[in-house]
C-alpha cells in the first residue's frame, strides 16, 4: 500500500494539473472557439502530440529513459488529465505500428459510435428525468 501511494499522489497531482491547463487553454482560445470548438481540437491535437513525443522519448531505448513512474505521472496524469484523446490516439497508433490496421479502425469506430451513442443516452436519460420533475429542455 505504502509503495503505491506516492506514485498514485503524484499520478493524481499531475492529473489535476493537466486539468487546470486544459481549463486555462480552453478559456484562451475561447473567442476563436464559436463555430467550431477551436480550444477542445487544440487541446485534443497538442495532448495526442504529447503523448506520443514523450512516451517514445522516454521508452526503454529511448534518448532519454524515464522510470515507470515517471512515464506514468506524465502519460496518465498530465496527458489525461488534460485530455483522454491522447491515450486512444496512442492506443490507436500502437494498433497500426503492430500490424493490426483492421483493430485499429475498430477501436477508431467503437470508440467514436459508442460514445456518441452514450453521449446521447445519457442526454436522453437527463431530458426524462427533467421531464418528470417539471423541468424545460
């Protein structure tokens, strides 16, 4: 338990650190963000491009090796802290360096149409209960 723990704090202080930055970019890119939602794409983008320069960077063989936990503090902190995009577009990456383009494509889709579809349910499910309640919308 012991051992876990400052691994897990500092896995968890990242995290909250990457949350505060997507908050703070978010709010900077806010007036470009109108039509489309400039500050989430960037967010999105720049996270994916994290990710992925700093997990092979620091890999085992990498120019500049970091230990496991460091990689996690900042992959799974940092980077999810500050976007969840990162992780499935490395994940997604790692299929198609694999040889495995077809799991690759059924990550992309599974990922996109059932979360679209939860996304929905769970719009759909708030609406009733508003509904029931007396609530609009």
């Amino acid at each position: 338990m012991v051992s876990s723990f400052l691994p897990s704090l500092l896995i968890g202080l990242a995290g909250a650190a990457g949350t505060l930055l997507r908050y703070w970019v978010g709010l900077a890119t806010l007036r470009w963000s109108q039509i489309l939602p400039w500050g989430t794409i960037l967010i999105n983008v720049s996270g994916s491009f994290a990710i992925a320069f700093f997990g092979t960077l620091t890999a085992a063989g990498g120019r500049l090796p970091v230990s496991e936990t460091g990689r996690l503090v900042f992959m799974v902190g940092l980077c999810g802290g500050y976007t969840t995009f990162s992780s499935f577009s490395l994940q997604t990456l790692d299929l198609l360096k694999n040889g495995a383009p077809g799991r690759a494509l059924l990550n992309i889709g599974l990922s996109v149409g059932l979360c679209m579809l939860s996304v929905s349910a769970g719009y759909l499910a708030a609406q009733a209960v508003n509904t029931l309640h007396g609530g609009e919308n």
